[in-house]
C-alpha cells in the first residue's frame, strides 16, 4: 500500500529496527576501548514528510546512525549502559505500537474488503 499512514508506520517500523541494531551493537561494545556508541535518528526526517503529507519524503525519511558526542570513559569509549537500557525499552515498545497499529489498519481492510 502507498498511502500515507501506511508508508509512514514502514518507515517508522524500519528506523525503529535500525535504532534496536545500533542499541545492540552499542551493548556489545560497553568495553571495546575507543568504541562511540552510536545513535540513530529518524523520527524529525519523518514528521516533516507526515506533516508535508508527501508520500515519496516518507518512504525515503531513512534512518540517519551518527557516533554519539557524549563525553568518553578513560579508554575512550563513550557507552552507556543505563541510557542503552532505557533506549531499548522505548524503541521497543514504539515498535510494538507501530506495529500494531499497522496491523490495525490492515485489519480494517480486510473487514472492509470482504463486506463489500
């Protein structure tokens, strides 16, 4: 489907996983010497091409994965494991919702396709 609302929660769904990706990585490396955590962003990409209501801005808001610039540890590597977790409870549960919500609406079209 290339509606708006649908283009828009793949998008969403797609940033979201990339964001999980990069938390992952970053946990994995909470002791690699001189590693940056890296952070992923999307989300202002997407709301300017909602607000727009430009289809073809919303399949292309990619996900952007920048090395954080948050001050560094003594070994030079910047992860922390407390905003990781949090980071990880949020993007999950956003994923949950996005998903759902997709879900949603493809079960209102199913409903509505097979009533007509």
């Amino acid at each position: 489907m290339s509606d708006l609302t649908s283009v828009a929660l793949h998008t969403a769904l797609n940033g979201l996983q990339a964001r999980q990706r990069a938390i992952a990585d970053n946990i994995s490396n909470i002791n690699t010497p001189k590693y940056l955590a890296n952070k992923v962003s999307f989300e202002a990409e997407l709301k300017d091409a909602i607000a727009s209501g430009d289809v073809g801005a919303a399949a292309t808001a990619g996900a952007v994965t920048r090395k954080s610039l948050e001050p560094t540890r003594e070994d030079g590597n910047n992860v922390n494991l407390d905003e990781e977790t949090i980071s990880n409870i949020s993007t999950g549960l956003s994923y949950q919702t996005a998903l759902s919500a997709l879900n949603s609406k493809y079960t209102l079209l199913r409903t509505a396709m097979s009533t007509s």
